[in-house]
C-alpha cells in the first residue's frame, strides 16, 4: 500500500497521494480506523482562529486536499497536487464499497430531515443491494445516544457525517470510538446534492477553481465567511 506524503499548509498536516480511495479501501480492509479531513482554506482559516479546530485536524489520521485554495498554495510550493473533493471521494467509496451491501454497512448522518434518507435512496438506485442507515442531524440529546447505540451495534464500515464545518469533525472525534474500524469522513452539504435538495457548482467553474462562487450564489448568507479567502491567500504569499 502505497504511503501519503505528509506536507504542512500553514502548520496543518495534507497528506498527499494520487489515489486517495484505493489508499482507504486497504486500510479498511487491515481495519485501520481512518478519521478523513477534508481541508479547505476556510478551515484553515478557522483552525488558526480556534485551537480545538487544528487540534482535531492534527488528530485526523488522512487530511486530503479538498479545496482550490490548498491546491494553489501546494503549487506555489512545488507540489502537483490533484484537488480532492470530499464529495468525490465519498462516491469513489460509496460505488466500491456499496457492492458488498450488508457485508459492508454504511452510514449517512447529517443535514435536514428526510435529507439523509433521501440521498440514501438515491444511493439505492445507483447501487442495488447497498445497506445505508441514515440519521438526520437534529436529534435530541436522548436520540442522540440511541443513534450512538445503534452505531455500535450496526458498526457500519464507512460513515458519512454531514453536520457542517467544523461540527461535524467534532463529532467524529468524540465518536469514532464507537466504530474503531471505520472510514469516518466530514462531508459537509454532500447529502443536500445527492437528495437533489441543491446542485453542485457545473464541471466548468470546478475545473477552474470556483466552486466556491456558485456555492455563495446558492447561500448568499456565506459571504462573510468568504472573507477569509483573501487572508489565506496573504498568508500563503507571507507565511
């Protein structure tokens, strides 16, 4: 199995690899545990800001690439780096591992309710015989703890937990004891796409670095949290 290349983005750790799914699907198969962080310059951004944020990313045992701001910074420095989009690997894996249906039990936690659900059966159409279980994320304290309970009964192999940045890499941390062997993946809005609930951004703004754009186009409330874009990018330029 072939090793990431551990590289620092303004003091937190990106593994780099060419293929970061095959990379997961063998570590799932030797049951390596793997917490997946998928970093963005708002998240680094914020980790600056919030110890508890870049402490969790410290933690996380494969930090890949996700956004166009850490692809620039890494080819400022040298390094050919793909993007990786959270999204995209968890289709990778969802299309590999959804074959092996109740062998291979997965889970989507997260977002509005019905959302979760929906998605999984959007899911269900593209890979027959897949086993989802779902949970929105609104759950009262008490259904909180039962959705742990089932976790550990369940134990799915790959969980999906779409609460928003940075709660959801909370969660995970707190949690991923209860499913050691899991790929535990933040996802973010991934639930809200596959449900049809929004689109993601079309393939010519993605390949040019502009995700972002159609993303403040569909939620005009995130403009204050753009702003740290350009102060990424300064920092990039003066570390």
């Amino acid at each position: 199995m072939n090793q990431p290349t551990k590289f620092s983005v303004l003091d937190l750790p990106v593994h780099l690899l060419d293929d970061y799914s095959s990379y997961l699907i063998e570590r799932l198969h030797q049951q390596q545990g793997t917490h997946v962080v998928t970093l963005n310059a708002e998240m680094v951004m914020l980790a600056e800001r919030n110890s508890s944020v870049s402490e969790v990313i410290q933690n996380a045992d494969l930090v890949i690439p996700d956004g166009a701001g850490i692809i620039i910074y890494l080819r400022w420095r040298g390094k050919k780096q793909q993007r990786s989009p959270g999204i995209e690997l968890a289709e990778s894996l969802l299309q590999e591992l959804g074959k092996l249906g109740d062998n291979c039990p997965i889970c989507f936690y997260g977002g509005q309710p019905g959302v979760a659900e929906k998605a999984a059966k959007v899911w269900a159409e593209k890979v027959p015989g897949i086993s989802i279980i779902t949970s929105h994320g609104y759950l009262s304290p008490e259904e909180q703890e039962q959705w742990k309970i089932t976790l550990q009964v369940k134990q799915p192999q790959l969980i999906l937990v779409g609460l928003g940045v940075p709660r959801q890499e909370f969660w995970i941390s707190a949690n991923r004891s209860f499913c050691p062997q899991a790929i535990w993946i933040g996802v973010g809005g991934s639930f809200d796409i596959w449900s049809g609930t929004k689109s993601r951004a079309p393939a010519l703004l993605r390949d040019n670095h502009l995700e972002w754009l159609y993303r403040l186009y569909q939620e005009p409330w995130r403009w204050r949290r753009m702003l740290v874009l350009p102060q990424f990018f300064f920092r990039s330029l003066f570390p």
